[in-house]
C-alpha cells in the first residue's frame, strides 16, 4: 500500500473529512482489502449497534412511457409504442395490498417522464393510496420525474412539491442521479434533468422538511474525477440541508439488447457494449462513497444488481443495510440483471455476517415491533469478524 493510500485511510477512520483529491488517490488504488478495512471501521463508528438492516418495500412502476431517451434503459417505451402502459388504479391499489400483506410498509413509485400525464393526475393517485393505505409511506417520483412534472404545469418547483406533499408524498428516491456532471449526463441522456437541476428538486423538497436518499450509478462513460464530482455535489447539499438519509451506488448493467434509440441518436452511446466493471470495483467505489460521505447516516448494499454473495460482502465494505426485499423490480431487470432474495435470505446473509437482522422503514427508524434481543455472542462475533478477501 502507498504511503498516500495510508495517510488518506489514516484520516478517515480518525474522522477527518476527505478532500477530493483524497478521494481520487483512492479511486486510482487497487488496494480494495485496505479501502474496505477502512471503510467497515468507519461504519462500525456511526453503526456501533449489532443490528444491520433491511426493509420491505415494492417497486412499482405506474408507467413505462417516457419523453426522454436514455441510452442505458431498456425499460422504457415511447408514447404510442404497442408495450407502452399506465397502470389501473386496480392494479396499482392490488399491488400495494400485496405488499402490505407481505409485512411491507413502503412503495417505492416511479416511472418515465410521460409527455401527457397532468399533476393533478399525480395527486388523485397519491391520495388514493393515502385513502386505502394510510400506513404506507409513499418513496415516489425522481427528480428527473419532479423537473418534469414543473415543466409540464408550468408551476414553480417548490409549489409542484407542496402539492405532491399534501397529497401524500412522503419521501423522494435518488433515481435519475446517473453521474451528476452535466458532461456525462449529456453524452447518455436526451430531454433529462441535468445536475444542477436534479440537485435542487432535493434542496427544495429538503427544505420542505422531506427526507430523501441519494445514489449514484458508475462504470460507463465517467471518468474517475467525475465520481468524485459527483460525490462531492452531493456531501455539499447535504451539508447545506442535511435531508439525505441514505446513498446507493450500483454499476452499470449493459442491456443484453440495445435501448430503444441508443447509440443510434446523434451523439449516443451504444451502452450495451460498455464492459462491465464487476464487484472490485463496485466493492471499491462503495467503500469509498462510505469514507468520503462523512455526513449521510446511511449506505445500502446494492444485492440487486451484485447478488448475494456480493451483495452481503458489501457489509464489510461500508454498507450498513442490505435495501429492500423489493417484491418487484422492473428496470434493472430489463436490464437482463435478475437477482432475487427472499426475506430469510436476507436476513440470512445479516445472521452469517454477525449481525442481527432488523426491519427499519424510509427514515431508519426500526419497525419490526419489538426491540431485538441482542445476543451476546452475536455482539462479540460482530465486532470479531474477519474482512473477506475478494477475488
């Protein structure tokens, strides 16, 4: 390891905060067992309870059409495409009651940026779920989502949110963030949100008092520099308005077909021949979201798109919480990435990492009903556990 490594890693786990070019000398090493060591320090500091969590949540998507044109989604459908869909207000209520019924206590809604769709429709839907499922915490719309809905109503942002809000809006997902520098949003994506305008839909609804997570999807046209960019935007909202409660990071799944328009529009990206950058990486760039985010509480593994096994690694790796059960999932999956884990499975992999599993909900507050008995040698074998090598 290099002495540059080392002293970066040294700051961290005394809990000095990262600059960006310490970020990127990490970025460039492929020391990925010192970088996780640090990392699995640093979040058994914030996380030094013998619980790792998970929650049980839906995604549902209420339509595939969309106006923008992402090289990297194979979801999507243009308007009158014969695929294209808005959800019955049957199917979405029989959804949500499925999920209820499996013990979950969130949706997670999104869909495109359809080019039709009034606000006023947005807020019948949310006040129909808050109607039939007062219970049930609403995770909806992306910014991408939200910019768009300003643009269609012609209203100010911060009243478009209100508006969401009071009708039953309770949190906002990360969705659509990609790479916030407006160079790589620009070279994968036509008609879509850019970075400064994705960062103020959560400003906005942060100061409305929302709560939000933020993400980040890498391995494709970036440059190492750009991921800590990115990074770096989002600590400084998060130092500004303190909203976000989680981050995920995934990589990049190549679409085994290619997207709709892809690298046939002027000036796209065939990304269904980008490489795919594998766990190492994944791995790695967690561990160091985790030591340079010094102010976002949260990270979760990201099993849907590493699987299990790499999905429970990455508690060694900065992650505290292993995401949702996510009784469906739509996009990813079109992807040609299937992964799927049962609750047990879940709460398995937490069990055999050292931990003790437990239900939390959008605000990672525990609901699984009682408070766990905390087992003894749990604890110890917690805080005892060895770092896996990764091949």
């Amino acid at each position: 390891m290099s002495s540059d490594i080392q002293f970066v890693l040294d700051k961290a786990v005394a809990g000095e905060r990262l600059s960006n070019d310490d970020a990127l000398k990490l970025m460039h090493s492929h020391d990925l067992v010192a970088i996780g060591h640090a990392a699995n320090e640093v979040t058994r500091q914030l996380h030094p309870e013998p619980f790792r969590t998970y929650n049980i949540d839906r995604n549902i998507n209420y339509s595939n059409v969309c106006a923008a044109v992402c090289d990297f989604c194979a979801f999507y459908r243009p308007l009158k495409h014969s695929e294209a869909y808005v959800l019955p207000k049957d199917v979405l209520h029989d959804k949500v009651r499925e999920t209820v019924a499996l013990g979950g206590d969130q949706i997670l809604i999104q869909g495109g940026l359809h080019p039709t769709l009034p606000l006023e429709w947005y807020e019948d839907m949310l006040r129909g779920l808050k109607a039939e499922f007062p219970q049930v915490n609403i995770h909806g719309f992306s910014p991408p989502e939200i910019h768009h809905f300003t643009k269609l109503s012609k209203l100010p942002l911060q009243t478009v949110l209100e508006r969401l809000k009071a009708a039953g809006l309770g949190s906002l997902p990360g969705g659509g963030g990609e790479i916030l520098v407006d160079r790589v949003r620009s070279l994968i994506t036509r008609g879509k949100v850019l970075s400064d305008d994705w960062l103020n839909v959560m400003r906005v609804w942060h100061q409305l008092g929302g709560r939000s997570s933020a993400t980040m999807m890498f391995g494709h046209v970036e440059t190492l520099e750009e991921r800590v960019e990115h990074l770096s935007r989002l600590r400084a909202l998060q130092d500004e308005t303190h909203g976000f409660t989680a981050y995920i990071c995934w990589t990049h799944q190549a679409p085994h077909e290619a997207p709709w328009f892809g690298g046939d529009r002027e000036g796209g990206v065939d990304m269904s021949k980008l490489p795919d950058v594998g766990a190492f990486e994944y791995l790695k760039v967690q561990a160091i979201s985790r030591l340079y985010l010094d102010n976002i509480p949260n990270i979760q593994s990201s099993w849907v798109t590493q699987g299990e096994k790499i999905g429970q690694v990455a508690l060694f790796f900065g992650a505290n919480d292993m995401g949702s059960l996510m009784i469906e999932e739509n996009v990813v999956s079109k992807a040609g990435t299937v992964h799927h884990l049962t609750l047990e499975s879940i709460r398995r992999c937490i069990r055999e990492a050292g931990y003790i599993p437990r239900q939390r909900n959008v605000f990672y507050e525990y609901i699984d009903g009682t408070e766990a008995e905390v087992d003894a040698s749990a604890t110890r074998s917690a805080r005892s556990i060895s770092l896996p090598i990764v091949n």
